[in-house]
C-alpha cells in the first residue's frame, strides 16, 4: 500500500478545504516525498493550517484528492492516525495528568503495550529533555516545555511521518533553537517533516523543501535556496530614510539595482552587490538614515511574491 | 449460506463491538485522572444516602405508610429508596457527562489531542458513557447495598433492579452528552442543572406520587425520563409491576436511542471541522 521507495509520502491534487462559501485551501498540489522535511510557509490564514488537519485526518477533504502514506483520509482515518504523529498549532496535552503519563496514556490509544510505552516514554522524555519534569503536573511548565512534552507525544508511537504546525510560535528564542536542535536531530534519524511556519528563519533551518502559499494557493515551490535564488538577489540593501519625504526621492534610487521594493518603513534594493549599491547611493547624495546590507532571505522571496511581507 | 443481510448486521455488530471495545482507553485515562480524585466520586456515593436519611427517616417520621394502587401499604423510607436510587444513577452520569465533557471538549481541548490517535469521536463518546454508567453503578450499588441492609427492598423483582438502573444511567449519560455539546459557557451549565435536572428531582414523584400535583404537572412530569426511571425502579423493589413498568421501560429504551443519536452527531459537529 505505501509503494515504492521514492513514492510521495503524501500526495496531493486539486487539494481544497471550503468552510462554507470561504474557501480557506484552493486546489492545491504537491508531494511530500519519504525523509525530507517539508515546509509550508505562508501568513496567518494563507491556508497552512486547514491543509495540515486535512492530512492528519482531522478535517475533511472537502474537494480533490488527497493520499496519506498511500491511504485515503476519507475512509482509512484509523490507519492512517496510527502512523503519524502531529504537533497542532495549540499544545492539547492532557492537563489532568503527569507528564510521563501524557505519554504512556497516549501510548494507550495506540495500542502499544505498557512495558513498551514505558522504556519509550523514558528515551522521549531524555530526547526532549524533560525526564527531571517527569512527575509533574503539565499546566506549570514554561511554553517551551510543553511544547517539547507535545513534540515526544507526537513520536510515541514511532510515526512515519511528524506533523508539526507552527512549532515555535510563540517561544523566546532560546526555547526555539533547542526545539529546531530536536527537530533537526529527529530528521537526521530519517523521519518525514511537514512543518508550517510564518517565520523565514524557521523554514531556512528545517525545510529541504517547501511551497509558499497565499490567499489559500501556492505560489512557489523549491528548496530555501533554489527559492531565493529564483525569486530574491543574492544580497539586499535596507535603506531607512527617518522623516524625509520618500515621495521627494523619486527617481532618485532609478537604475540602482533589478528592484526596489517599498515598505512602509523601509526600502528594500535587491542587488547581487549590496555594497556597491550602498556605495552609489552615497555618490547620488541620497539622504539616508540608516542602511544595511544582508543576504536575500524567504522573506525577500514572499514579498517578491505577494508584494507583501510576511508576518505584519 | 449467510443472507448478505445478516452478514452486513453482524459486520455492523463487530464494529460496533470494536468501537466500545477500543473506548476502553478512556475508561482508563479516567481512572488515571480519578486515581488523585477518589473523594469527589465518593461524595456522589454519600448524596442519596444523606438524602435518604434526612429526608425518608425524617419525613418518613410523620408520613410513615404510603398506600400502593394494589392496596398495598409500604413504609415512607421504602417509597422513597428506590426514587433515590433512580435519583442517583442519574447524577452520577449527568454531572460526569455535562461538567468533566464540557471542560475536556470546550476548554482543556483534550479530545483533539486524543484524536490525532486511532481513537475516533464514537470512542471518545461511548468511553465518556462508559466511564459514566461505571460512576452511576458504583453509586447504585452502594444504595442498593444499603436499602437491602435496611429491608427496603420488597419483591424477588427487585434482582432486576442493578442492570436496569444501569440502563438508567446509560440513558442519562447519553443525554448529557447530546446536551453538553450544546452549551457554550460556564454560565450555560445552570440551565440543565436548574432548569432541567433539579425540577425533574423534586417533580418526578421522587417524594410523593405526582397525583399530589396539578394535572399540568403530572402531564409535563410523564413525559421526563426521571419519572420513568423512578416508576420503573420502584416497581421493581416494591413488586408493583404491570404494563405501567413495561410502557416506562420502552420510554427509556426510545429516549436513551434518541440521546445516542444526537449526543454522537453533535460530538461530530463540535469536534470535526
């Protein structure tokens, strides 16, 4: 049933989720092959979401087709369940137990046996670092831990593939670089990803591949840097201007570089030579107030995209 | 040769059996969450008893008999027993099925990390219905314990009394689930709690026969499953039975039916979108 090796792990066509008369995914297409980590970036409401509960089976397909490991959600949900694991945008651990029963209570539902559940319950509870918090109750601990309590519950029952929505919204950054260590390291063992996140830097680290989507369609599709480099230059020239009127630069930044996009707080020239371009403003007299020059990110490739940046 | 009838109903059945078979992991998960919690299960256990007491002995002091339409005359306490017992079972797997349900569904958001598993929404429905006859039999048993110690209990009938309060329960757990789903707030819960199962204790000819009412009441009263369920369980520990019990029984089973029916589509509505 799961087909050759190479086969698409989740295969989707003309994938389309309506609520209603608001159509929240729009015949959508991709494939997320075995041991790659596969991204979906987009905004808040671009559809990640209700795309991401349609493959955990917990959302009907509303139209298309949508193949999980080789299964149809419609009506091999229970197997289909039994072989992943997901991580849902809200943690929903189960606030009335301990945190090693969150995991053997979970192991349970799976059916797995207690001795089993156990000795895998005290390995989650080391790879996620929390075998000290072991007795404790779940509501005191910090974001970040529940979070990562929610992550080994995902892999009790060794899924074949990990669905994780928006991992680390919400987290500081010291939370966020263990959890992205954990999720890399979990790759690195061979398991499947489908990750969503709004943060750039997120998909950089995790995804060798993703789709950009928008308005509840994808709008590109590659891996980090075959995005960039299609879509974004090889480096970018921040320019902020304080009070001056930027309607009075007019012209004033023509033929500078291949695009200038304007923010509402910033101008941004795409240029393969940051500097140079730097250099050339300061010849044209251009008065700025601050300017910085850095590589082109995903965020640079969704605003060429969209026009818009990412997270506002 | 099996007709393709029979084959489809006994696939049927076999499913059916493997969803409550698999709901047994609720069950579990409950016991786990009630292993820190002995205590508010046994609180249940002392109501009816404080009740029987204070009420049946007390009132019991100045009613004494109460005559039965067979001419019969029993003592106030072995009236009102057995409407007790009814009482009882009924609470047990309404407060489990619309307070603990409504905090897992609307605020703990349990359910939705129990279904990423295998388990689907009818195990999560029927575990909850489980777990809630297991509360309501551990309080029916007590009581009957109790009203067999006190020489309450009047006819061989009343052997059936334990599998039919459990079926009691079960009615009353299923309707508590068709209800939970549909409040939406804290607040909400004094409507079922005051408006529905506390008039349903005091009218139901829990105390007194519904004939002591005006006949509006009696009217609304026979058309509540509290009613039936006293009736049903008070001919079987008094031995007043007749077509009134079977027609009370039959009641139950459409009523409890009905309650599956709505308590799984809302379960449905509120959990999968």
């Amino acid at each position: 049933m799961s087909g050759a090796p190479g086969d698409a792990l989740v295969r989707a066509r003309k994938l389309t989720k309506r609520f209603g008369s608001f159509t929240a995914v729009d015949g959508i297409d991709f494939d997320v092959r075995p041991a790659e980590a596969f991204g979906f970036l987009g905004p808040n409401g671009a559809g990640k979401t209700s795309t991401m509960r349609m493959i955990a089976c917990a959302s009907p397909v509303t139209d298309g087709d949508l193949a999980v490991i080789g299964m149809n959600p419609a009506s091999q949900a229970r197997e289909i369940k039994a072989r992943l694991g997901v991580v849902p945008q809200v943690d929903n651990l189960d606030t009335e137990l301990t945190v090693r029963e969150n995991l053997e209570m979970y192991a349970r539902y799976f059916d797995i046996p207690g001795s089993v559940a156990r000795s895998r319950a005290d390995e989650l509870l080391e790879f996620v670092q929390l075998a000290e918090r072991a007795k404790d109750q779940v509501e005191p601990l910090s974001g970040g831990m529940k979070r990562r309590l929610t992550i080994a519950r995902a892999l009790i029952n060794e899924p074949q593939l990990v669905i994780l929505d928006e991992p680390t919204t919400g987290l500081d950054p010291q939370a966020r670089h263990l959890l992205w260590d954990r999720l890399y390291r979990l790759k690195q063992r061979g398991a499947t990803l489908i990750i969503t996140t709004h943060y750039m830097d997120e998909a950089e680290q995790l995804c060798d591949r993703l789709v950009v989507m928008d308005k509840a369609r994808i709008v590109a599709e590659g891996s980090p840097l075959e995005l960039i480099e299609r879509y974004a230059t090889r480096e970018v020239l921040e320019l902020r201007f304080g009070d001056v009127k930027r309607a009075s630069l007019d012209g004033q930044l023509q033929g500078l570089a291949e695009r200038v996009e304007e923010l509402p707080d910033r101008t941004l020239v795409y240029t393969d030579d940051g500097e140079a371009a730097l250099d050339e403003v300061h010849r044209r007299n251009i008065p700025v107030q601050s300017a910085l020059v850095r590589r082109a990110s995903l965020e640079d490739v969704f605003l060429s995209l969209t026009g818009r940046s990412l997270v506002e | 040769m099996a007709s393709p009838v029979a084959v489809a109903t006994q696939g049927g059945l076999g499913r059916a059996w493997d969803v409550v078979w698999r709901a047994r992991r609720l069950v579990e998960r409950n016991v786990l969450v009630y292993r820190h919690q002995w205590i508010v299960i046994l609180s249940g256990v002392a109501e009816p008893i404080f009740y029987l007491i204070g009420i049946g002995m007390g009132l019991g002091g100045l009613v004494r008999t109460v005559g039965l339409p067979d001419g019969r005359s029993i003592s106030y306490t072995a009236y009102v027993a057995p409407a007790l017992l009814a009482t009882a079972a009924m609470n047990g797997a309404v407060f489990e099925t619309i307070f603990n349900v409504f905090f897992k569904l609307n605020f703990r958001k349990t359910y939705d990390g129990i279904l990423a598993t295998p388990m689907g929404i009818s195990e999560i429905a029927i575990g909850e219905m489980l777990w809630a006859l297991m509360r309501a039999s551990l309080y029916a048993v007590s009581m009957l314990v109790l009203m067999t110690a006190l020489g309450l209990i009047l006819s061989p009938w009343a052997l059936l009394t334990l599998p039919v309060t459990l079926f009691v329960a079960a009615t009353f757990s299923a309707t508590g689930l068709a209800g939970t789903a549909f409040l939406r707030t804290v607040q909400d819960f004094d409507i079922p709690m005051g408006l529905i199962v506390m008039p349903m204790f005091l009218f139901s000819g829990t105390f007194f026969p519904i004939s002591a009412y005006p006949i509006p009441i009696q009217v609304f009263m026979q058309a509540t499953p509290l009613f039936h369920s006293i009736s049903l369980i008070r001919g079987l520990t008094t031995g007043l039975m007749g077509l009134e019990q079977v027609w009370d029984f039959a009641y139950l089973v459409g009523f409890f039916s009905l309650a599956m029916v709505i308590a799984m589509r809302r379960m449905e509505r509120k959990l999968i979108k």
